[in-house]
C-alpha cells in the first residue's frame, strides 16, 4: 500500500497541475497581446489605408479607360424611352416635436418644404 504522505503528494500535484491547465488555457489567453481589440492598431489602420486606397485607384484608373459609344444616344431604342417622372408638390410640414400628445402644443400655421428641382 502507498503511505498516505505519498498519496497526499500526488493528490496535491494532480490538482497544482489542473490548475495550471486551466489557467494556461482560459485565463492567460484572454489576458495576452493576442486579445480581441475593438480599436485596430495603428500597422493595422496603414494597412488598411493603403490596401482601400490602392483598390479606389485601381476602380479610378478602370472609370477613365471606359469609352462611350455615342451612337447609342441616336438608336430609336434609346429615342423611344419615355419619360415618367413625378413633380414633386410640396406638402404640409410635420409636427415640430412628434413626440408631445397630440392637442398639447400650439396649432401653427403649415409651413411648406422646399421645392425639389431636377
């Protein structure tokens, strides 16, 4: 049989060494460089920057080497097109706070928005 000093060492290194797991696995990771950060730093903004700025060249370089065929305005496909276009009328404002009861402010008078133009 083990004497109760030797089962007592074993016992106790058995759960000094589960304590270790767990702290290496759940707690140190958390608390590591590595962490999730909801501000980027600031390698990560450069990247960013010249990757976005690179592909908005790339998309304006693109716009410029595009051409259009202006015959395309005299087809009779194109001069057929109709126009269906709504004039905006201009309507009656809302409330000033729409969040008072009804009845409780003062009744003004409506004012109009301002006319939209194409």
């Amino acid at each position: 049989m083990i004497s109760k000093n030797i089962k007592n060492i074993v016992i106790a290194g058995v759960i000094i060494g589960a304590s270790f797991l767990v702290y290496s696995f759940f707690i140190k990771s958390s608390d590591s460089n590595e962490s999730i950060s909801s501000t980027p730093s600031a390698v990560e903004m450069n990247q960013t920057d010249n990757t976005t700025g690179n592909q908005i060249l790339k998309i304006l370089s693109n716009l410029k080497t595009i051409r259009i065929d202006k015959n395309f305005f005299s087809e009779p496909a194109f001069i057929e097109l109709q126009d269906y276009s709504v004039n905006l009328t201009e309507e009656q404002v809302g409330r000033q706070n729409p969040f008072i009861s009804v009845g409780a402010e003062p009744v003004q008078a409506p004012q109009a928005t301002p006319k939209v133009t194409q």
